[in-house]
C-alpha cells in the first residue's frame, strides 16, 4: 500500500512560474536573480498558505543553477531551514551565525530560510542584527512571517519586503480544478467555489479540504457533498429566504428559519451569510459590479435572476438590518428571537411600502 500524501505537499510548485496568484513577486525574484540585484535579506510576509515557504524554497535553489546542472538537483546541501518558533533563543542564532562564515562547497551561495521569524526573541533578534546587515557575500537570509507588525524596526530596515497577497477564489478554483483533474476527481464547478471561498485566501488550505471532501464523497465531488461535509449553509437557503422576504410569508420564514437551526447552523452564522446574500444580490444589479460576485456562473444567473424582483432601497435596508443583528447578537440573552425580529423586520420592509402605495392610490377622506 502507497503512502498518501497530501496534495499541499504533492503539488507544491517547484518553479516560479507554477506559483499561483503572487505574479508580481515571482517575476520580481526571476529578475532580480537574472540581472544580479538579489538583495542578501529578504523578508517574505503575508497569510497563511500563500506561497511564502514555497518562494524562498524555489529561490534558493534557483540562485545556484548556472544551467550546467541537472533540472531536479535542489542543492539541498546549500540550503538550511531554521523554525524560529522552536529556535529563538540568543544561542540558536550565534550557531547559526558561526555557520554563516563557512563558505559553500558547492554552488555559489547558502541560503538561510528563517520561518515564523517574529518569534524570535528580542535578545535574538539583536544578536541577528550585524549579520544581518553585513553579511559574507556568500549567504542569503530569507526570512518568512504571517506577523510583520512583530518583527522590530531594525530588523526591517535591513531586509527587502515582499508582501505576499491573499490568492482569489478565481485563482484558487481554477488550481484546484487542475488538482482534480490530476487526481482523477470529477468536480462540479460550483464545489470547488465553495472550497475556495471556505479556505479564505489560503492555498494551502483549500488543498487540505479538498483532500478532506474527496476521502469523504470519493472521486465525484458535488456542491452537496462539499456543504454537507464542511458544514456550510447551502445558498439556496439564501435564496428561499429572500424570495420569502419579499413576498412578507413571515410564518413560513419563521419554519424555514427553524429548519436552518435543527441542521445544526447557528443564527449568528445564518444572519451573517444572509447580509454577505443581499450584498452580493445588490453588485448582480449592475454590469458594472457584477465581476465583483465570485461564484460560479450557474449561481451568477440565480443571482442576477432574484436581484430583478428586488430594489437596491430594499436589499441596503435588509443589509443595515442584518448588520444590526449581528451587533447585537453576542450581548443578546435570547438569540433566536432576536434573528426572527430581524427576518420579520425584513419582511416588513416591501410590506409596509405596498400599503404605503394603496393609500396614495385610495386616499381616505376625513368628513
């Protein structure tokens, strides 16, 4: 029986050109190893799981080809890894400052990958601080932290930043998709949005549920099976309800909200996803916003399908609303209550204009 080996570690890029979503940092490096303006510290920052590891990884076996060499030799013996989450004490960086001062045997550099550099301690950091501003012309120190604002001014002053973007959800569904295709996973277009939006800008965390959701539906991954096994409220909850809202059928809101609730949602996460709905029926109203709608196209045209029956007044009232809920949620002492006023508020608003409207149309006469 093979190994299993998840597809954040299989699939991790191995060129500058298989990075997804960080475009301007990749051809940045690529040019400045090309020209040989490499600065000697570089400080990679961003998110979770966008490439950080991955870039310094690509970059410090791509400084020591010459062309000569095989395509997969990694010079792997020129480059050291330090976890500064388990290595932040004043002794871990002086040996690692003695290694320093040993020039490679091989290739032209060593290169010292500092992970979750903020962690080091202020002692540390010190002790780091003159090598770091001039060090042998044969090392290169990247470092790689989810924390900036941790790291001490002198310390940023001597490195050249790189700040790493969270990946869309296009992006993020269309590697995915390539993933699947790889793996022999039939996947519908609208369970890979779903997976994508889930992971939040974070690659490596997309990969890790699709993982998950294909162990758990096999190798047809469905929107279904997606929402069932990350336990994701399905849209077309959303649209129920606000085709509900605008037709004012409280009582069955009030059922459907109930059925929401023994599925195991709470009402806090409900009432947030309904505003992030109206919000995203309000830029389906215009051609101009629509690109602003990330989802997949069969759920664009249910959107720009329920976006006509509803005015923009409306939807900016129910979003206020939704809004208001969600403020008040925490401190509320009956929660559930204070979701169905909100719904029966929502359902009020197209209500009390219609009657508004009937008695512009017949006035009643005071004698």
């Amino acid at each position: 029986m093979e190994h299993f080996i998840v597809s954040a570690r299989k699939y991790r890029p191995t060129h500058f050109k298989d990075v997804v979503g960080q475009e301007a940092i990749t051809n940045t490096l690529e040019s400045a190893i090309e020209k040989n303006h490499l600065a000697q510290a570089l400080l990679f920052t961003g998110p979770r799981g966008v490439g950080k590891t991955t870039c310094a990884r690509i970059l410090a076996k791509k400084i020591n080809q010459d062309g000569s060499e095989n395509e997969n030799e990694d010079f792997a013996f020129n480059i050291f890894e330090l976890d500064a989450a388990s290595n932040n004490t004043v002794d871990d960086i002086r040996n690692l400052i003695d290694q320093v001062r040993i020039p490679p045997q091989v290739g032209n550099y060593k290169v010292y990958i500092i992970d979750e550099v903020h962690m080091l301690s202020s002692a540390a950091f010190n002790a780091f601080l003159k090598t770091l501003e001039e060090p042998p012309n044969h090392a290169i120190f990247i470092l790689a932290t989810t924390e900036k604002h941790k790291i001490i001014p002198t310390i940023l002053s001597r490195c050249q930043i790189f700040d790493f973007r969270r990946i869309n959800v296009k992006d993020t569904k269309n590697h995915l998709a390539n993933v699947a295709k790889s793996e022999g996973v039939e996947a519908a277009d609208d369970a890979l949005h779903i997976i994508a939006q889930k992971a939040d800008g974070a690659l490596r965390d997309a990969l890790s549920i699709f993982d998950r959701v294909v162990s758990f539906s096999g190798k047809k991954l469905t929107r279904e099976a997606v929402t069932e096994n990350l336990n994701v409220l399905d849209y077309s909850y959303y649209f129920e309800i606000t085709d509900l809202l605008i037709e004012n059928k409280i009582p069955d809101l009030l059922i459907l909200f109930n059925t929401i609730l023994s599925r195991g949602f709470d009402g806090h996460h409900f009432i947030m996803g309904l505003a992030s709905h109206f919000r995203d029926l309000l830029v389906s109203k215009t051609p101009e916003t629509i690109q602003l709608l990330e989802v997949g196209e069969q759920v664009k045209n249910m959107y720009l399908e329920q976006s006509r029956k509803t005015s923009p007044t409306f939807l900016v009232t129910c979003i206020d609303q939704a809004n208001n809920c969600d403020l008040k949620y925490k401190t509320s002492r009956n929660q559930r209550l204070l979701v169905e006023l909100c719904l029966m508020q929502m359902a009020s608003i197209t209500f009390n204009s219609e009657i508004t409207k009937k008695k512009k149309i017949n006035p009643t006469t005071i004698e």
